[in-house]
C-alpha cells in the first residue's frame, strides 16, 4: 500500500463456470473473487463498527429484473434480507428501477412473507399507506435503509432465480459517501429469507485472497482433494428468543485465545452468552476486523504488548483511537519493507484453531505518519467501544481460509490454504 489514501474493495465476477455436485443434483455453482484497488475519498470519523461499507467490503455483481439491469451488491453472512437502493422515479438515473421491470412485484403486508417471515428483524415490518409490506434495516454503525419487500428475478450469469423475496430500498441514512458505490447487500444468513436460504444450497463456501489476488465463491457441493481434511465447529443453535442473541448469524462458540503459546488466563463464561443473549460469536463476511468483549480483549492487549515489547514501539496517544474501537497502536519505520515477527494470535473453537498471523495482525493506516514514522494499528477491537455485545470474526482474519458454511449440517469448516492457489485449482485465474 503506497502513501496515498487506498480502499480495497473485493469484487465477485461473474463467471459461467459450473460443476455437477457430486453428493446433490443441485448444479454447484463457482465464481471468482478478485481484489483490486480504487482511489479511496475520506473515512469518516469515527466510523464506529467497520461495517460492510467502511474500507474493505466483498462485492457480487449480478444482474436484476426484467429485462435484467446491472447491480453491484455487497455480500453479507451477518445480514438476511437482501436489498437493492431503489430509484421509484423514470427520470433519475440510477441503482435498481422496479418501475421498469416486469417481473417486479411488491409484497402487501397482509401477506405471509410479510407476517410470518420478517420476525427475526431488528425492526419489526409495518404497513405502509399503500397496504404494502415496510421494512427498516438498522445497522450497528447506525446507518439505516427502508422500503418495501418485494419479488423479483435474480440472475447469476444464465441462473435465473425468479420469485427472490428482497427489500427495494427508497431511503436510507449513513455518512459514507462509499455507500454510493454500491447498490445494496446480500444477505446470506441462515434466515428463511437470505439468498442462500432461497435458493435452496445447504452450504456454499468462500475464499479470500490477500491484495491482488485471486479468490473463489462456491454455492453447493464440489468434491475437492486438495482441501482435505476440514475440520468443523458446530454452529451454536438457539431455540428461545433473547434480546441480544442473532438467532439465524453463524454463531460459533469460542473457547480460548492463544498469544504465542501463552493460552490468556480467562474462565471459559467469558465466552457463553448470557442470559440476555449477549456474548456470541458470529462469523461475518460483513465486518473487516475481528472484535472481542471487554474482558477478553483487555487480557489479549496486554499479553500480546508484553509479548512484543522491544519489538515494536507503541503510539502511547490515548486519544488516537482506529475506527473508534482499536486503541493499540504502533510506530514502525515508514523505511520498512516488512513487519518484524510477530507472535500469532489464535482464535480457538470446539473442532478447530484460526492463527492469525504475520502482517494480518497489524494494518497500515494509509497516510497516518508521526515524522519519519508510519502508524499501524492492531487489528483486533473492542466491541464495547462500539456498543456491540457480540465477539465478531471478520473477514479480515478469514483470509487465506476456505470459509463453508454447511447449513444442512449446522457447522462451520475451517481449511487454511492459499486462495490465489485454490482459484487456480479451480479454474478461475484471471
């Protein structure tokens, strides 16, 4: 990353490249994952929770309606109902326009979908004048969207899907102006009504390459050798609705941290929800960083500097705060090529370890200097500093690991490997 202020936004082409699953009849369907870089505008600050549209977001391009127009949507594993911003006007130029599609039709709220389906909303679904279902989306760095639920066709190159339940947004609040880049989200949660869900794959799979570089997003079932073995951690299942708990995220349960070899001193409760729900641990490609609770952060940011002192020098400014929940921070020289070493941090589950390692655990802030000095700051936050009562994996830790999701079997598949390589294998090297 050069000195100049950069965004990498990951981008999902659409390719026509399809396998015959080998345990279902259900076509797999396997898409590339690029990563390129566009001259960034400024972050706001604070940005609160890195959100799907704050510096690094994973994009799908497809096509919507009839006939089909082009849309650019970011791809959420912490979000289920899918959403497009929706121009209703023939004279604005735009993002996704119903009114010149033929397939679009509006759900009214006396529908099933819109009495039935929507009950894991943050914000319950109301009844606009018009008798249509109305739908308020609220995000943890406190932007929103609202609209009406809708149906309209999908395409994902010559996969039609018609009949996909979405949200036609029409009005939103958020301070980003990257939001304009993109013309709304994905949801792929275990929710009746994310895209996963409807379109009937019980699991998919993704890899995320490191910067320029290719990656893959698989839907369905492909025998690969070359991944062997998996291991799995059960996803935590939830039957009784609580406040603070997100009943359809991948929650896994963690149950230690690692610094080194040095396993922090914490009691295994820190890591169970308690009774209000509050505590999970969800798995979201909607979030850049990783996230902790208070207790267990503290202990891995004290540990992790008593590990590298006299190895790296800390920033010591306690008002420089990364994006309002990273305070550990650092100097390195801007002549450096390279990070020193570094001890890996490691996430551990029932079944199976994430390493995070190298320069995956410190993040060049692009045109932060102090002198002759470049900032870098731990990449790893506190989720109180963010009003989040949840412990977050973001995908920035998720690279360089094939990530399946298996719905059907409730659990979550861990692989490290190389996702320029894994493309390749695939046939998807751009």
């Amino acid at each position: 990353m050069d000195d100049s202020l950069i965004l990498l936004l990951f981008f999902l082409m659409l390719s026509s490249f399809f396998i015959q699953s080998i345990s279902t009849k259900q076509q797999s369907l396997i898409l590339p994952l690029t990563a390129k870089k566009i001259s960034s505008v400024s972050i706001p600050k604070p940005p609160n929770r890195v959100a799907f549209h704050h510096n690094v977001s994973l994009t799908v391009s497809l096509s919507v309606g009839s006939p089909p127009q082009q849309v650019t949507m970011v791809l959420d594993t912490g979000s289920e109902l899918s959403w497009l911003h929706c121009k209703k006007t023939t004279a604005t130029p735009s993002v996704f326009n119903p009114l010149v599609s033929k397939s679009y039709s509006a759900i009214p709220c006396s529908s099933a979908t819109c009495r039935t389906k929507t009950r894991d909303f943050s914000v319950p679904v109301s009844c606009d004048p018009k008798k249509l279902c109305h739908a308020t989306l609220s995000y943890a760095d406190a932007s929103s969207v609202e609209g009406n639920l809708a149906l309209e066709t999908f395409r994902i190159d010559n996969l039609n899907l018609p009949g996909m339940v979405f949200g036609c947004m029409d009005a939103g609040s958020s301070s980003n102006p990257e939001d304009a880049k993109t013309t709304g989200l994905v949801g792929m949660n275990r929710g009746g009504l994310s895209l996963v869900s409807q379109m009937g794959y019980p699991k998919f799979s993704y890899c995320i390459s490191g910067r320029d570089s290719n990656g893959v997003l698989l839907f369905g079932e492909v025998d690969l050798p070359w991944l062997r073995p998996r291991k799995y951690t059960p996803l935590v299942q939830m039957s009784t609705p609580l406040p603070y708990f997100d009943r359809v995220a991948y929650t896994v349960q963690l149950e230690g941290i690692k610094v080194g070899g040095t396993v922090l001193p914490l009691p295994k409760s820190v890591f169970v929800p308690d009774h209000t729900g509050a505590g999970q641990t969800m798995v979201d490609s909607g979030t850049q960083f990783t996230f902790l609770l208070g207790p267990a952060y503290t202990a891995l940011k004290n540990e992790f500097m008593k590990q590298t002192k006299g190895v790296l020098r800390n920033l010591n400014d306690p008002n420089f705060v990364f994006q309002g929940a990273m305070d550990l921070c650092y100097l390195v020289e801007s002549t450096r090529t390279t990070l020193p070493p570094l001890p890996p941090v490691t996430l551990m589950f029932p079944g199976v370890e994430m390493s995070v390692t190298g320069e995956k655990l410190l993040y060049k802030l692009a045109g932060a200097t102090r002198g002759k000095d470049q900032v870098y700051c731990f990449t790893i936050g506190n989720s109180d500093l963010l009003g989040v009562e949840a412990y977050i994996i973001g995908h920035h830790h998720q690279q360089n690991f094939w990530m399946e999701f298996d719905l059907a079997n409730s659990r979550v598949g861990l692989a490290e490997v190389s996702c320029e390589l894994a493309s390749q294998k695939l046939g998807l090297g751009l």
